[in-house]
C-alpha cells in the first residue's frame, strides 16, 4: 500500500514540509561524505526559508498550548495509559519552554553568518558553488567529516524546537482521524462535505500497484479526487477504471 497524504490550510502544508526537510537534513548529516554534508547544508537553507513567517513560532506555541488545555483533563480518566500523557505534556511544556527561550526570527543564527549566506545565495545559481566560486567552501567540504559534522550540529540545534514543536502537532494531527473505504468509480470520486468531516489533513491509502495519483481539491463544502495515471495511455489523465481507497480525515 501507498500513503498520500493532503494539507487542507497552509499552516498545515508549511510543517509538512519542515517535516521533510528535517528529515532529509537529518538523513544526510548523519552521513560522512562531502556530497551528503553538501546535501545537508542546501535542506538546511531551505529550512530557513520555509521557517522565516513571521507567525511559523507563534502558530506552534498556539497549538501546543491549546493541546495541553485538552489533554490536561485526561488526567483523570481511567481509560487513558496515564504514562504516555505524562510524556506528552512533558514534551509540549519543554518544546514551548525552548519557543519561548528563542529571540528572533526562526532561523536568525544561519542569517547572521555571513559565510553561510554566501553560499546559499551562490547555491541558487546552477553550478555556482564549485571551488572556484567558494574556495572557502570548498576547503569546508575537504575537512575531516567529524568537523564537517560538528558544524553541521551547531547550525542544526537552535532549530530543534520548530522540529520538535511541529512534529509534536503532526503527530497529535495524524492520529485524531476518521477512516473509511470509498471507491472512485472510473477514477473520479466527489464528496460532499459536512461539518462532521471537516479536516485540517487527509489521507488517501491505496494499493501501490495502481499506476496512478489521487489529484486532490477540496474546500469546506465539497471533497473532489481525481486519480491520474502516471503510465502507458493514461499518463497525465483520469485512469478509466474504478480505484479502491481508503479515505482518512484528520483533524486537531
């Protein structure tokens, strides 16, 4: 089976993307060649840019602070493992504590590094980070990998709080859900829309054999799938044939 998975709203779509790049920072850091720490450092960028609004710290603190006023009750339902919301109010109060402990802008000790700028302003251009562009960088990729690597974990920590943070909501997101089967009969399925199926995110599961994507458009009145294949005749169009699917709606 394979997962797609939709943001309904923007802050949604913007920690879904973190999401990724997080994990792809974190994929590459973790590896010893020049390349990969090259890699790491471009994700990292991107990090930057997607984590400047303005707003990115006080949406999170937002949440999170309206989660622990939900969760906060459970305490005293039988029905909860008591351990694991311990846990999780635990974690919300320390990834807040870590929001609010951080002055500026997100990203602000990357901006501030005039070296690092140069080289995410010369990595906009195709081929503009070769040696003879960056000397200065070029020397940083030919260092041991353990100091490539400790530079990579200081400029990766201040992020920890966004990543934690948002990772946290995600987490609370996906598993606040509503599951059903449906089948879009010759690749098209409509839904109308209720106040009950509101959602923030949605999920489609089908089998990964299908030469197909769900093509996704949705506001708060109606729910449209179109699954496109990606193969043969059917590449770019609505594939003729009826899709089985599982439709999830998630919501905070």
């Amino acid at each position: 089976m394979i997962r797609y998975e939709h943001p309904l709203n923007e802050r949604i779509r913007t920690l879904m993307r973190l999401e990724d790049l997080f994990a792809r920072v974190s994929f590459f850091a973790a590896r010893d060649s020049a390349q990969d720490h090259h890699a790491a450092l471009l994700s990292l960028f991107e990090i930057t840019d997607v984590a400047a609004r303005a707003d990115l710290k006080t949406d999170l603190l937002q949440e999170l602070e309206r989660q622990k006023q939900l969760l906060g009750p459970l305490r005293s339902n039988p029905q909860i493992d008591q351990d694991a919301l311990a846990r999780l109010l635990a974690e919300i109060d320390q990834v807040t504590a870590g929001l609010l402990a951080q002055a500026g802008k997100v990203g602000m000790h990357l901006r501030e590094n005039e070296w690092l700028m140069a080289i995410k302003q010369r990595a906009a251009i195709p081929g503009g980070v070769s040696e003879f562009d960056l000397p200065a960088y070029h020397h940083w990729l030919n260092r041991d990998g353990a100091a490539r690597h400790s530079d990579l974990t200081g400029w990766i920590e201040p992020f920890e709080p966004i990543r934690i943070g948002s990772a946290i909501v995600l987490r609370l997101l996906r598993e606040n859900s509503r599951s059903s089967r449906h089948t879009a009969y010759r690749g098209v399925f409509q839904l109308m829309l209720t106040t009950t199926k509101v959602a923030q995110l949605l999920r489609i599961v089908l089998e990964q054999d299908l030469p197909c994507v769900p093509e996704i458009s949705a506001n708060k009145y109606a729910l449209n799938i179109r699954f496109i294949g990606v193969s043969g005749m059917n590449r770019g169009n609505v594939v003729d044939q009826d899709i089985d699917f599982e439709l999830t709606f998630c919501n905070l």
